[in-house]
C-alpha cells in the first residue's frame, strides 16, 4: 500500500495522478504480486472494493492516469461500452468540440453518433428537409413544362391559333 501510494500525486480535481510507469493510454503499471498490473485496478483491491470476474474498471472522471478508488467503478462490459466507451471515443476523436459547425449543441438528444463520430441531428434534419424541399421543387418544374412547350408550338405556326389547325384535322377525320 504504501509502495504504491508513493507513485499517487493528489491533483486539485480530485484526481490521484498516477506518476510510475504508464502505458500508452495514460493508464498506469504497477508491479503488484509477482506480476504488472493496472494501478487503477490495484487501488481499488487495495481500497477493500472487489472487481467482479470479468468487470472492467470504469474512470468516472474520464481520466485514464487517475487511481482514485472514488473515481474508479469495476463495471461488466456492456455497460462500459453502453456508458463509457461511447463518450470517451466521440471525445478522442472530436476533441473538446461541444457544437456542431453551425453551431448547435452537441447534447445527447442531439448528437447521432455514426461510426464513431458525431452527426448534428438539428443539421441531419434540415438537410433531410432541403433535400425534400428540392425534391419537391424539381417535381412543380416537371409539371410546369408542358406548358411553355404548348406556347412554342402554337408560336410556330403563325398562320392561327391552334384550335384553327386542329378543327379541320378533325373534320377530316370524321368523314
Ligand atoms: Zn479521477
Ligand atoms: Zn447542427
């Protein structure tokens, strides 16, 4: 206990930063009974609190050096990835970014995380709604159309109106 609270610095967050050795994620070693381990998996033994077989041990405070039993929590799997993982990987990826580049909220409601990054649903929705909008658009000019077709062809015979060329066609046809 006391080997290894010497290699435990207490940060003004609460944190117990872990000074020893660290492995690349930030999470400290700690030699402990014949074999390295993770530190923040031996504070919580060493604090009395058992980790389930299985359990992996949660950074409530998001901070993968610390070994503060208070911020550690030995959960089952699919609860860390439920709870856990999914933040901690939208943060590694987005940074500390809490709005959207048209500036909403990144809130919980609003945030559709889609391989592994965050999508704005207020920006989604209106992009769903301009693409239906012009969807909409493009179907009102297809049935305008025929409309400036009809005026060229009566334009192109200068001789009469339309109903003049097609009234003897119609004659004609009924002899
Ligand atoms: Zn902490
Ligand atoms: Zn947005």
């Amino acid at each position: 206990m006391e080997r290894f609270l010497r290699f435990v610095r207490m940060s003004p967050s609460g944190c117990w930063e872990w000074t020893g050795a660290r492995q690349r994620e930030g999470y400290g070693r700690f030699g402990y009974r014949g074999a390295v381990r993770f530190a923040h998996r031996i504070a919580l033994v060493l604090f009395g609190k058992t980790i389930p077989d299985g359990a992996v041990v949660d950074h409530l405070c998001r901070n993968t050096s610390c070994v503060n039993p208070d911020h550690l929590e030995p959960v089952t799997n699919g609860e860390n990835v439920r709870r856990g993982a999914l933040p901690d990987l939208i943060g590694r990826r987005n940074g500390t970014k809490t709005r959207c580049p048209q500036g909403h909220a990144y809130s919980p409601e609003n945030t559709v995380v889609r391989n592994g990054s965050r999508h704005c649903r207020l920006c989604q929705t209106a992009r769903t709604a301009a693409r239906s909008a012009a969807r909409a658009a493009a179907r009102q000019k297809v049935e305008l159309r025929p409309l400036p077709a009809a005026k060229s062809v009566a334009g192109s015979h200068p001789s009469g109106p339309a109903t003049d060329l097609d009234f003897p066609l119609h004659e004609k046809a009924s002899v």
